[in-house]
C-alpha cells in the first residue's frame, strides 16, 4: 500500500477499555488529528497492594499535542473519566477543547477539587442535539439510556463516512428520572448511512434484555418492604439512578437517609444541586442525628459494594466505622463485583456480614455493569435499526467482544467487516475495509497510587507483591575500618518472611554466609567494591534461604563501614 492511501485512512485507536471492564478511552485519528473519547480508571486486581486506580497509558498523544483537536466525555462513570487528572498531568495543553454533559461536567469539575494545583478546566456543555465540528469530524450528540443520567453517544461525520458510538447504553422504555429510548432518533442516524458502529459489549453475553431501571425500582422496593430494621445500600457512587431510587423508597416507607463515604457524598451533593437527583427537603440526615430515629426509619447509603479496603461498608462491617456497627435486625444490600479479580474480597466481606447475623442482599440488579447495559435482544435491536457496513464491538471482556462480534455476524455481517480488537491496537478504516494494524501502541496499565499522580511502575508493583508474599529480610553488616573485618554479629531484621526466634540456626548459618562474603570481598587488599559486596550478599543470602524455607524474601543488605 502507498503512502497516500493509507493517509486516507481514519485510524482508530482504543487505549483502554477493550479487553476489560473499566479505563475507557479511544482515540479517532485523521491525517494526523486526533479526537480523544472519554478518559476513564478502571479499580486494581486483589494482587496489586497499594494501587489506587490505573489509568490508560497515554504516551502515544506525547508530542502530539498540538494535534489534539479535543476531548468528548460521554457519561460521568469514573470508568469514562476517572483519568482526567493523570491526562491533565501528561498531556494537557491549556487550549484544549473539552465537551460534557451538564451532569459529567459537574462530576469531573467537582473530582478537580482535590487536585487544586492543575489548571481550572473550560468544560463546554452540551445535550442531546447539540453538533459540534473538530477539525475533520462533526460529532452530534444524541441521549442514551444508562444508570446514570446525561448519558450521550456521539454520531460522528467523518471524511470516510459516518461512525455512530453508542457510549454504554440500553434501552430502556420505562426509566428513572429520564425520558425513554428515542428511536426515531436512531433511525434518523441509520437513513444518513452508518459506515462502522461502536457499541458497548458490557451485556453481550447476557440474553435478553436488560431491565428497565422502573422494574428494577420494584424489585428493590421488595426488599424495603421486607426490611424491618435499618437498610444499609452500598452501591456505586456514581450510580445515579440507584441512588435516586434508594432515595424515593426511603421517603416512600419513611426512612431518613444518612449518606456516607466521600465520593458518595459528593455525588450526591453535586446531582441534587444540578437537579439529577431529587429528595425532599429534611430526608437526607448527618449521621450524627441517626439514634434520633428509630431503626425502621433509617437508611444507609454508602460506598464499598466493590469491597474496598477503606470504602465506607467495609469499615462498619470491620467494626472501625465512628458511628455505626452492624446489629442482627439491619438488611445490607450490596451490588456484585464484576471486576476481575476482586470476587474473593467481596466474598470475604459477604461472609463477615453474615457472621454478625445481619441479613445480606446480594443484588445484581444493582451493580453498575449489570443493570445499566444493553442484553442480547437490544443488541440486536441497534443493529436492525442501524444496518452499519462494519462493526466494532467496545468496552468489555475479550469474551464480551467475541460474544458481540459472534452475535452481529449471525445476523449477517460478513466477517471481514467485523473487526475485534484489543487495547493498544489501531482499526484502519475507509469505505470499503476495516482492518487491524500490525503495529500497536503502548497501552499497558499505570497504576496510581494515592491522590498524587505518581505512577507505580512494574518494578514497584513486582516489590509489593514480593513483600506481601515472602516478607523482608534485612541483613545489617557493620565493618571495622581498621581491619576491614565485619564488626560482631550481622544484625537481621525480618518481617512477613519467618518467626525470628524459631529459626535461631537459619540466622546463624545467614550470619556466618554474610561475614565470609564481606571478608572475601576485603581480604584482596584493594579499594573494596562495596555494591558488589551488596549484590554478593543479595543473591547469596537469598539462594540460600530459599534452599532453605522455599520463600524468596526482598533482602536487604546494609552495609555500614565505622
Ligand atoms: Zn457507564
């Protein structure tokens, strides 16, 4: 192929979301410029200690920023913008366009407030109908059902033809606080000819439909019914509708609310400001007033469904919660983990919940992934209306995108217009093909640690996986001098590794190994290599004790000369 075609070609490139659930973002390329879709976090794996959230990796956009024509945000999940404080560090430029619905506006304005020291963000709004033009691209913004409201897809013109992105979406006739599905909209788009679709995999392997955010409402006002004592919801803190509903059926049987977690305050606040969520004046109570009320009038609505360590229902369920412990008469609800890797700690949870006699609603219907995305049937639904000449199927599981692209293919796709790709790979497209690039570009997880936005590299990772695995074992070796002997005894100090007093004859054999290595290393007479002396003691000591105990502590040696 000729240079000059393949300049005709609109690069699309997923740096996050394709092969996973969470870290959505994908950038379009023409001719050099690029249109950067959602920016978003997905939460750590149980074996990454320490991690806070990972984010795409966007070296790919370094130096090019003078091509960035903007940023769209399609909803305000954390998965779709959790990553705009790490963007704003590497990449951003003052310049730059950005375009949000009013709620995701005030979602990523308000997260803004603790990083105080980036640059105020120019957000412009914008809502179902509106049309905006970046360099080569008119992107449309149309209303798509989620649970969470504001939610857009973008219909985006391009100069090869028009690409519809669904954002996560469902169809949903009988929403919360929202209007149902426009399909007359959709089959406006399908009349201006849709050349590829990008549609969200999330449920591809579902059957059916989703539900409808009301008959989830019913399903969940079983459970208030039933509930003699407090109910204690946690959920997602950005799972507006799930909040508003616990809200609605608090006011319904008379429950206060109290609100507690960080994020799950501030969600709540910003929403009820911006009118997305709707409680009577005096429901929502501080927590402080809670014994003011009767059990039977008291609702919880906090953070920690995903079983995170200092989220809010971990903390009461580990009894290190201010304010409230667990008693035999409450009801805890809590949403399911689909993120990989994390079962086991909210089965952990589950458990001690259960323990303490309190009864547990494990309700999927209230996850964020399983209740807000559309099912099989309405898969095929958007491809009936839609009729795209390719298909790309976005935001999932590899088996969700195979699952998808299996689907659109039974309905007649022919297969080499159904292109699955994974993150870091580039989906060329013209009018008459689609097709994955031999080259990538890098798309591998940064972790981040804490609020600040240094990353955790893999070698940092690979240490506290060490550390939480085998323990530390630090040999202190004090030198004379004079003599260039080791002074006395090497000093061994171990965590996590063995129970010191019960290895009395491993210390004395680590001991001796340490002494003769430093004294072989001295013993040439010359200016003595003392991080080799280091390096010998690392390795030595740690052959040995794996010999000897089958664990692989970190060793660290200290050498001090006196
Ligand atoms: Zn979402």
């Amino acid at each position: 192929m000729t240079k000059m075609t393949k300049h005709n070609y609109l690069r699309i490139i997923p740096l996050g979301g394709l092969s996973e659930v969470g870290r959505n973002m994908m950038l379009l390329e023409y001719q050099g410029k690029i249109l950067i879709i959602d920016a978003g976090f997905r939460l750590p794996e149980e074996d990454m200690p320490g991690i806070d959230y990972i984010v795409p990796n966007v070296s790919y956009l370094k130096e090019k920023q003078k091509n960035i024509l903007g940023i769209i945000f399609t909803h305000g999940h954390y998965d779709h913008i959790g990553a705009v404080p790490y963007l704003l560090e590497k990449v951003w430029q003052p310049n730059f366009e950005i375009f949000a619905s009013l709620l995701t506006k005030g979602i990523i304005l308000k997260r803004q407030e603790d990083f105080s020291h980036q640059p105020k963000l120019d957000i412009t709004e914008v809502r179902d109908g509106s049309k905006v033009q970046l360099g080569p691209f008119r992107v449309e913004f149309f209303r798509q059902n989620h649970n969470i409201p504001d939610n857009l897809g973008l219909f985006i013109e391009t100069p090869v033809g028009n690409i519809l992105h669904t954002s996560d979406f469902k169809f949903d006739s009988n929403p919360v606080n929202d209007l149902p599905t426009n399909f007359q909209k959709l089959r406006n788009f399908s009349k201006r000819k849709v050349l590829l679709i990008m549609a969200d995999s999330t449920g591809a392997e579902e059957e059916g439909h989703s539900l409808s955010e009301a008959d989830i409402s019913k399903n969940l006002d079983q459970i208030f019914q039933k509930a003699t004592g407090r109910i204690i919801a946690a959920t997602f803190s950005s799972l507006i509708n799930r909040i508003q509903q616990i809200i609605s059926l608090s006011e319904k049987y008379e429950r206060k609310v109290v609100v507690e977690g960080y994020s799950m305050k501030t969600n709540v606040e910003i929403s009820k400001v911006l009118g997305y969520i709707k409680a009577k004046k005096g429901t929502i109570i501080n927590v402080k007033e809670i014994t003011n009320y009767p059990d039977s009038r008291i609702t919880i609505l906090c953070t920690g469904a995903q079983g995170e360590g200092q989220a809010v229902l971990m903390r009461i369920t580990n009894r290190e919660h201010r304010f409230i412990r667990l008693k035999r008469s409450d009801t805890v609800i809590f949403s399911s983990s689909v993120i990989p890797g994390n079962e086991r700690t909210v089965q952990i949870m589950k458990d001690e919940i259960l323990r303490q006699k309190t009864k547990v609603f494990h309700y999927k219907m209230m996850d964020i992934h399983a209740g807000g995305h559309a099912q099989r049937e309405e898969l095929k639904e958007l491809i009936r209306i839609m009729r795209p000449k390719f298909f790309l199927p976005i935001h999932g599981q590899y088996s969700m995108l195979v699952s998808h692209a299996e689907l659109v293919r039974e309905m007649g796709l022919p297969e080499k217009n159904i292109a699955i790709a994974e993150n870091g790979q580039i989906i060329n497209l013209n009018q008459k093909r689609i097709f994955i690039e031999r080259e990538t570009v890098p798309s591998n997880y940064i972790m981040v640690d804490g609020l600040g936005i240094g990353d955790v590299g893999e070698i940092v990772l690979r240490d506290r996986q060490m550390l939480a695995k085998d323990g530390m074992f630090v040999v202190v070796a004090i030198i004379d001098k004079t003599t260039g002997k080791v002074k006395g005894s090497p000093d061994i100090i171990s965590r996590g590794f063995v129970y010191l007093r019960e290895s009395k004859e491993l210390l004395r054999e680590t001991r001796k190994m340490v002494i003769s290595i430093v004294n072989l290393a001295v013993g040439s007479g010359g200016a003595v290599n003392w991080s080799y002396v280091k390096d010998e003691i690392r390795n030595k000591t740690g052959q040995f004790l794996f010999s000897k105990t089958q664990r692989r502590p970190m060793i660290l040696p200290v050498v001090i000369e006196v």
